[in-house]
C-alpha cells in the first residue's frame, strides 16, 4: 500500500514559498543600518547648504588637487548616496554644479544616480520584492499588469516630476515587477532634466556662496521650471495615451 507523502517530505521550497527568509531580510536590513550610522554620526551636517557655503573654498582646493579623479570620487560618493538613501542628493547636485560647471556635473551626478538606483533596485527586487509579489492579492496583481502595460512612460513621468522622494521611485517599481531594461532608460533619461537644473543653478553660486548668503534647494523650482517639467512629463505620456486611444477603438470596431 503507497501512503501519500508526509508533510515533511514535501520541498522545502513549497513550504517556504512567499516567505521572506533573514538571508532576504539582510540586504534592507545593512542600508537601514547604514543610514542610522549616518545619522547617528551626525554626517547629516554635512550635506546642507550651509556646510557648501562655509566650506566651498576647501572644496574648490580639493577638486584642483585631486584633477581628473575627483569626477570620479565624486560619482562613487553619488552611487553611496543614492544606494543608502541619504538626505541631501539636492545639495550635492549643487555642490557638483558649482564645483565641475554645469554640463560635466550633470553627467557625473546623472552617471552616479542611475548606477545607485539600480543597486537599490536590485536589493529590493531580489531581497523583498519577489517574496512580497508572490504573496500578493488580486490587487497587487491589477497594479502590477497596469503599471507594467506603460511602464517606461510611467516612470519616465516619476523620474522627470521632482514630486515624490527619489528613494521611493527606486523601490516601488522593484516591488511591481518592472523589468531592470525599462526602469534602467527611465531612470537615466528621466533625471537629465531636474538635474540639468540643479547643476547650472549650482554653476552660477559662486556669488551668493562668497556673499555667505541665504539658499534652499526648494526655491530653484520656480512655477517657470515646474511648467518645464510637467510639459515633459505630459510628453511622456503620449505612447501611454496613444495606446490606450488605440486600444478602445480596437474595441468599438469589434462586430
């Protein structure tokens, strides 16, 4: 007589499917620990306006010691920044502008926040957004299916909006699914614009810093940079838009 297989003999990988195991804890686990570390350092007093101002100078000093490698150095302290989600991108977009000019600070800061999203992308995809997707509802699949119909145009509004916080476009599209191709060229050509705009108000501090005036990231999108970017990001819209428009007369042509 063949009994069925007893419960303990079934795969472990059935039993532990849609679990998040410690080894998938880890990887958010070290960057959260990370950042506390930051904090807790008191670094935060660094990446702030007012920290560009005082120390602009030894900045200046620095870069023309360094030559060609502070590019560099100043691309992997970008990549540290974004992976970690640490406050203060904004200053340091200025801080690249002001320090390298406008057009090659907007290639590093470009450069290093694409190769950082795509870390954070990668840890969240693999550590808890598989695990999260399988264990799902029907909900989560509907987004899912919907967000990855016009993923590129979706994200390339994300990217161009300076609306949400930069850390949370890098995990939500980890968490629905979207695939690393699409999110890598949203990431990449969505940025330029925002960042184009740091960068060249970054070039033109010198005075102010010298004059130990007043600045706020916030005050460089003015309602003129805002109109800029949004009709950006409705250009962005259009494959979405038009695929839809295609799609409904798809239907009303049906018998």
């Amino acid at each position: 007589m063949n009994l069925p297989p007893a419960e303990t003999d079934r795969p472990m990988a059935e039993k532990t499917s849609g679990r998040i195991t410690m080894r998938q804890w880890l990887p958010p686990l070290v960057l959260i620990g990370a950042l506390a570390l930051f904090f807790l350092a008191g670094l935060d007093k660094h990446v702030t306006f007012a920290s560009l101002r005082e120390n602009h100078q030894a900045l200046q000093d620095w870069v023309g010691r360094l030559g060609w490698t502070a590019p560099i150095l100043y691309i992997l302290l970008y990549i540290a920044v974004v992976t970690f989600s640490i406050p203060g991108a904004g200053v340091m977009s200025l801080g690249g502008g002001f320090l390298f000019g406008t057009l090659p600070a907007t290639l590093c800061i470009v450069t290093g926040a694409t190769i950082g999203a795509s870390i954070l992308f990668f840890v969240a995809k693999t550590s808890l957004g598989d695990p999260l997707r399988r264990r799902a509802g029907p909900w989560m699949k509907r987004m899912e299916a919907g967000f990855a119909e016009n993923a590129l145009s979706y994200l390339l509004v994300l990217r161009i909006m300076p609306i949400f916080p930069f850390f949370i476009v890098n995990l939500v599209p980890a968490f629905l699914g979207v695939p690393f191709r699409i999110y890598f060229i949203a990431t990449f050509l969505g940025i330029i614009p925002a960042t184009f705009v740091l960068a060249s108000v970054g070039a033109g501090l010198g005075s102010v810093l010298e004059r130990g005036g007043e600045f706020s990231v916030g005050s460089i999108f003015t309602p003129q940079v805002m109109i800029a970017l949004t009709g950006l990001a409705v250009l962005a819209l259009v494959p979405a838009a038009y695929k839809k428009l295609k799609a409904r007369k798809g239907e009303g042509s049906l018998p």
